[in-house]
C-alpha cells in the first residue's frame, strides 16, 4: 500500500475521501481518492530515544491539519512518547506545526467537535487507559490538557493465553 513498502500502523479518511497511511517507516502518505499519492509527511525523530518509539496512531481534522502519535514498545520508555501536529498549508503541503512529550504511552487520537482527544496509558503492559482532552486545539502552539474532563478506564487483567476479544 505505501510507495516504500512499509508497513502500516494505522490508516484514515477525511471528509473529502482523501486517505491517510502512517507508515512504520515514519512516514504519513496521503493518497487521493483514486488512489494517487499526494503527500508525504516525514515525522521527525526529535530526540534521539524516540527512534525505538513506532509511531501507532494518526487522526486528521475538518482542515486536513494530521495528528500523529509516537507510541511505545518492548524497548522504548515513556520518555519517548511524542505528539506531532501538522498544518495543512494553502499549497496542499504540510509543515510541522507543534510536537510535545505526552508524558504518557500514547495509544490512539480523535478530533471529536473541534477538541483532540488522546488515549494513552503510563506503562506498558497497558493497565489504565486515560482519555486526555485537549479543547479547542489550534496549529500555532501545543494544547494543553484539560484536568477537568480526564478519564480514566481500567483494564481487567489478563492471564497468559487468554484471549481478551469478548
């Protein structure tokens, strides 16, 4: 599906058909609705320890503005989270608008009635997931999370071999 063959962590549409591709490679492709690339986002590893943090999850607004979240794995500490944002410019190209250490796993984003919201969880395996609110986002800064409407949902445990899709 990617132009590199990378593999894919996640994959979007916006309201205008186009389809959004985050890559393993650190990538976002952007293709047309008939399929044509016409766009490539490279997220920038902006601290060195970032590099062992794959990028999980991406979300994109009413503006075609690209959210991306840098996750965790076996190998990365929560010290490498990062939240990227990118603006989508009057010339159809995309710049880096803000990024920011979440603090926290990152594991998925939404643009839900004009707020970011982000899930994210403070180890790994996942033990709580909290929902980060981030009202009225704009491009020219990092957000900053709303303390009042936080959640937080735990997840029951799992044992070895069992299978958590009920």
């Amino acid at each position: 599906l990617t132009p590199t063959q990378a593999a894919v962590a996640d994959i979007k549409q916006d309201d205008y058909g186009n389809i959004y591709v985050l890559g393993s490679d650190d990538s976002v492709f952007k293709f047309n609705e008939d399929g044509g690339l016409i766009a490539t986002i490279t997220v920038p590893v902006d601290i060195a320890a970032a590099s062992s943090a794959p990028l999980v999850c991406l979300a994109v607004d009413e503006y075609q503005n690209v959210f991306v979240g840098r996750g965790c794995s076996a190998s990365s500490v929560v010290a490498d989270a990062r939240l990227y944002a990118f603006e989508y410019k009057v010339d159809s190209t995309y710049g880096l608008a803000w990024s920011g250490d979440s603090g926290e796993y990152i594991q998925d984003i939404v643009i839900f009635e004009g707020d970011l919201i982000v899930a994210t969880s403070e180890e790994t395996p996942i033990n709580d997931i909290f929902l980060r609110l981030y009202p009225a986002y704009t491009m020219t800064e990092a957000p900053t999370v709303d303390a009042v409407r936080t959640w937080t949902a735990t997840m029951p445990p799992v044992t070895d071999g069992e299978d958590i899709r009920h």
